[in-house]
C-alpha cells in the first residue's frame, strides 16, 4: 500500500468514531485521526474527543507521537517518542520525563484501534504465526496518564484476506481481525470498521 487511506471505526458497545488517515508505504507509517467518543460511566470517563500523530519508522519502533484531548472542563496534550538509544521521553507541556519503560517499543492508547495495529505489523503476526508478550507504553484517555502494561499478540489464523489475531492484557482478551497490512478490521466489543 503506498497511497493514503482514510479509515473509519465505529464503536460497537458506545457511541464512538474513530478516523484515521494512514500512509503506509516501505514498511513505514504515518497516522493522523481523530477519536470522538460519548460519555461512557462503565469505562470511566466523560464525554471528549481527541487528535493524534504518530509517525513510525521503517524499523517498526514507535518514532514520534503527539496526542491532545478535549473535554468539557479541560484540554490536555502529551508527545511521546523514543530515541535510539531505547528511552522514552513523556512530555505533558511540564518538562520532558525520561523511562525506558522495561524496553518496550510500542504504544497503545485506550479507546484507539490505530495504534493497536502498530505491534501487529511490527512483529508481521498478519503474515507468519507467532505469539509475543509485549512491555507496552499505554496512554490512558482522556486524562493522558502514561503507565506501562504487558500485552499479549497471538497469531490465530492468517489467509489471503488477512488474520485474526489473539490480542489479551490480565483482565481482557479478544480476536482481532486484521487485514492483509495488520490494520484492525473488527475489534470485538470495541469497534467495527466502516
């Protein structure tokens, strides 16, 4: 794929939109969207929406990310990005927080069907089988905490038309279907793309 998508999820247990222009080309990619998302008690959280971008590298390792949210009492914004050397610099608009966050080399945002793709296509569990447990930096929306989980990607299938993909954190756990370049068609109980 080398031409710009313009991709759409909508959420399927809340009312939830998520759009995403995405590049992909020379195993690299760019991703620039948009999350708007109602209030949601069961999850925590109010109303808000939010804008990302996220730049990865041919490498697969997340390069740079901006992410800003709004909701009806407050605007937030954080950058995340990692550098050569395996740290991680977190910046809220209060200064740059240095972590190497146990290795980890992908990102998750919660509430966001971009970037769950991201290790998916990294380690090619569209393409081969195979099962990673992953040290992830994971951005809580909409107050943007940064905390470090462990996620699990386990290849279940792949065909012509894509994967599915075993994706399992301690108190969660889903099959993912992917197309043929580990973007995330259907997230079960999340979101569907449209």
């Amino acid at each position: 794929m080398t031409s710009p998508l313009m991709m759409t999820w909508q959420g399927v247990a809340a009312p939830y939109l998520e759009s995403a222009r995405l590049l992909v080309s020379d195993g690299r990619l760019r991703a620039s969207g948009r999350i708007v998302a109602a209030a949601n008690p069961a999850r925590g959280h109010g109303a808000f929406n939010a804008s990302f971008e996220l730049s990865v590298p041919r490498s697969g390792d997340v390069g740079k990310g901006l992410l800003r949210t709004i909701t009806a009492d407050e605007e937030r914004q954080i950058s995340v990005g990692r550098t050569e050397d395996g740290v991680w610099l977190i910046d809220h608009g209060d200064g740059t927080q240095r972590n190497d966050f146990d290795g980890a080399v992908d990102v998750d945002v919660s509430g966001s069907v971009t970037f769950t793709s991201l290790p998916i296509r990294r380690l090619g569990l569209h393409r081969e089988p195979g099962e990673h447990v992953l040290p992830v930096v994971y951005v809580s929306m909409p107050d943007l905490t940064v905390t470090l989980v462990h996620q699990t990607y386990r290849t279940v299938s792949v065909s012509e038309k894509g994967a599915v993909i075993n994706y399992s954190v301690p108190d969660f756990t889903t099959n993912l279907t992917v197309d043929r370049d580990g973007l995330v068609i259907d997230y079960p109980g999340i979101a569907t793309r449209v």
